[in-house]
C-alpha cells in the first residue's frame, strides 16, 4: 500500500446489496470539487463545512440519480481531509454508475482500510485507536462493543502513553550520562528507575492478564456442552436458544459432530457446542465425533457437563468427572431431568466434588433453564467486567506488551548488575520500540499494510 494522501479517494461506505440507500465516501484535497463537477444542485464549493445539500448527479445530459450531498472540511472531518459523502438510493448499477463517474473526474478507488489510515497519518488518532474501528464494526454484543468504544476514545493509548513518556524522560537522562562518560556523573537516579520498572511491569502485567478476558469479550466464550449420549446434551441446547437448533433422539449417537451457535446473556456472546456424546463408540464416525468432543474440551474456557439423573450410576459419574475435569478450566455439572427424579441428591452425594458448581434443570421441561444461564454468566464473568477498565483484545498489542515486559526485565537486571549507561539505554530503548508499536509512534509500512488491508472498502 503507497501511503499517499496528495490524491483524492472514492468507495461505497455502506455495505454492498440492494438497500434504501447507499453511502459513497470521497476523500482528499479535490473530494468537494470532484463532486461538484457532477452535482447539479448549489455550487459545492462555496458551501459551509458540516452542511448537507439536494440535487442530482449527472453525466452530462443524463441523470443517474437524487441524491444528498455532506460536506465536511478538512481538518473537521475524519480523515482531516475533505470529505463528501454522497447519499443515493441503493441501486447497485446506480452507485457503481456514480462510482465510475467519480474516478473519471479524477478520484481514484480506496483500498481497504485507506479512509481509517488517513485518518492516522493525518494524526486524527493513534494505531491502537484505529485498530478499535474495525474491532467497533466487527462488535457483535454489548460487552466487544463497549470495548471497542473505550479504546477508540483513547483510554488504553492514554494509559500507554503516561507510562511511556515516564520512561522516555529516564531514557534521556540515560542518555545525557553518555555524554559526560569521562566525567562519571549520573543523571537517572537508578534507585527510582528501578522503582519506575517495577511498576511498568506491574501495569503491563496486569494488561497481559487482562487479554484472556478482552479476547472472551471480542469473540465470544467458549462453551461445551458434554456429557454421555442421552443425557440430554441437544435438548439443552436447544432450551438454552429457544429454539430447535439441534436434533433430538432418543437414539443413542445421534450428535456426531459439534453444533455451534452463539447465545447473548447479559451483554456477553457465549459460543455454545453441542458435542457428540461420550462413551466407547460403536463405529468409526462415532469415534471421530468422540475425538472432536475431547478437543473442543480442551479448548474451551467453560464446560457444561451433563447428566441423566435417570439412568447414570454414582460410580459412572465420578468416573466421567475425574476424565473431564482440567484444573483451571470452569466446570458446571448439569443434572437433568430432575423433574422425573426430584430427589437425586441422595443418590450423587458422594460422587459429587465440592469445588465444581452443581445446577440442577430439566432441559425438556425448561426448568431453571434461566437460572442455569446466570450461573454460566457468574462463572466467568462477573466481578471480573465493570465497564471502566482496560482490557487487551488484540494479539498484536499483547506480543508487543509481552516484548515490553522481556525488555523492561531485562533493564532492571542491567541495574543490578550495574552496566555502563549505554547498555541500560540500550534496553529502555528496546522496551520503548515495543510500547511504540502499540500506538504507532514506531510503525514501518509493512506494519500499516497488514493493519489496515484487514479492513473493510470505505473504512
């Protein structure tokens, strides 16, 4: 991608299809020009910025369309450059008609993502604030959206920034001892550079941690629904969503290959997969699905382990707890059919361990199906979202951070071994690249290539 931004892009903003109304972004020095060097209507560029305006776009004699103009005047828009926005009906041959047009008077087509990277090359805002509008667009609940919105106003880049300019001042005082190296004068107190590490590296500790959350909140937790075959496994499924997702049978086997769909409880996306069931299995496909159970457990962040409170014995139970139980891993024992065997307690006692959570439902009767999704909520969620922190949800910046903190160990083992000033330059300097890569104050081309070609056209 050649990071011009002396000539004057075009692309459709609004998504592709037959709709009400398509929205075609121009931006740069001859957006308002070129558009009104096809707009009949008032002569654009003698038009106040932030205003709208009716009229029809023409090629030559002929009338493609009514539209509404927008104007925006750099730097009052979102790329600091002029900007048009032309709103025409949703014809697919009238707005690439108005497209073609467009690049004939001199436009040329955005690539992905070239309206966002204007916009940060133009300092609108920094990388990690960039990298937040795709994450905005792509937000599918309330929890990735209210994220995505956090860092797109600035909280983390802010975050990063403050503990940055605190290293770049050591960084220069380093520095400056280098320059009177004959003379063995110190300018950074190491004792405080070494109390400023520390709580660098508590600060960027605490976001590292913070990804396995921030990630669960942008793509959605992972849950699997195991258990043995008949225990109940789809119909929960299906009580869960409301709906007949998956088929039910009394026909041992019947689930051979996982389900997946995505239930929203209290603002957060769940990805739901029904498994094939697990016992010794009676033919080669079953075997596969049996294989592809113990995988999708593996990889889990929550499991739901089901079982017929009708038909398992104590000692089976047990015997399936101490296979699929993983320290670390959330386990909630599912008993259904409890309306059948209400006093199923007496039964399990002693196969039951006292640090997995046990809900009791029937999945068919949709008993405490609600009660169920509020414990799936409370056991990996709750206390740890309040809205206000800052949670990483890009791997990008966790490698970076990850690289940050190796640096910044690094360093303060410099101090303790008390290395010449140049070597402990040398190391803040490292930590410092990392920290900039975040936010862009260090980029190379290939890195905004790959960032921004993963945008959509006319973002």
């Amino acid at each position: 991608m050649n990071h011009l931004t002396h000539d004057t892009i075009v692309a459709l903003a609004t998504p592709n299809g037959t709709g009400a109304i398509g929205v075609i972004r121009l931006s740069g020095p001859d957006a308002i020009v070129i558009a009104n060097s096809v707009f009949k209507g008032k002569n654009l560029t003698k038009q106040a910025s932030h205003t709208i305006h009716f009229g029809t776009i023409t090629d030559g004699d002929l009338v493609l369309d009514e539209v509404l103009i927008s104007i925006f005047i750099g730097p009052r828009s979102y790329t600091r450059e002029n900007v048009v926005e032309i709103s025409c009906h949703g014809s697919n041959y009238i707005i690439q008609s108005i497209i073609k047009l467009l690049i004939r008077q001199g436009a040329r087509s955005a690539k992905p993502g070239e309206f966002t990277l204007r916009a940060f090359l133009n300092g609108q805002f920094d990388l990690s604030q960039a990298e937040a509008v795709a994450d905005l667009i792509a937000s599918d609940s309330k929890a990735s959206q209210q994220v995505a919105l956090q860092q797109l106003r600035g909280g983390y880049s802010s975050e990063l920034k403050d503990l940055r300019e605190q290293l770049v001042h050591f960084a220069s005082m380093v520095e400056l001892e280098l320059d009177f190296s004959e003379e063995d004068v110190e300018f950074a107190n190491r004792a405080q550079l070494k109390q400023l590490i520390h709580d660098l590296t508590r600060v960027i500790g605490k976001l590292i941690q913070s990804f396995e959350l921030g990630n669960a909140v942008k793509q959605g937790i992972n849950t699997v629904i195991a258990g043995r075959p008949n225990a109940g496994k789809s119909t929960l499924l299906n009580a869960l969503l409301n709906e007949e997702r998956a088929i039910v049978s009394h026909i041992a086997g019947t689930t051979r290959d996982t389900i997946e769909e995505t239930l929203n409880i209290n603002g957060i996306n769940f990805r739901l997969i029904d498994t094939a069931g697990i016992r010794e299995a009676t033919d080669a496909i079953e075997q596969i699905g049996v294989q592809k159970t113990m995988e999708k457990i593996s990889q889990s962040a929550l499991l739901l382990y089901v079982f017929d409170v009708e038909s398992i014995t104590p000692e089976e139970l047990s015997q399936d707890i101490q296979n699929l139980y993983k320290p670390g891993l959330p386990t909630l024992l599912v008993a259904n059919k409890i309306d059948i065997v209400p006093d199923y307690k007496q039964k399990y006692n002693a196969a039951l361990p006292e640090d997995v959570t046990l809900v009791a439902i029937s999945a068919k009767e949709k008993l405490h199906i609600s009660q169920l999704k509020q414990l799936v909520y409370d056991t990996t969620i709750q206390g740890r979202l309040n809205g206000n922190e800052t949670l990483v949800t890009n791997i990008r910046h966790l490698e970076a951070l990850q690289k940050t903190e190796q640096a910044l160990i690094k360093t303060l083992s410099g101090i303790d071994m008390q290395v010449t000033s140049d070597f402990l330059a040398m190391d803040i300097k490292q930590a410092l690249h990392y920290l900039g890569e975040i936010t862009g104050t260090v980029t190379t081309d290939d890195l905004l290539d790959n960032i921004f070609s993963k945008f959509c056209i006319g973002k």
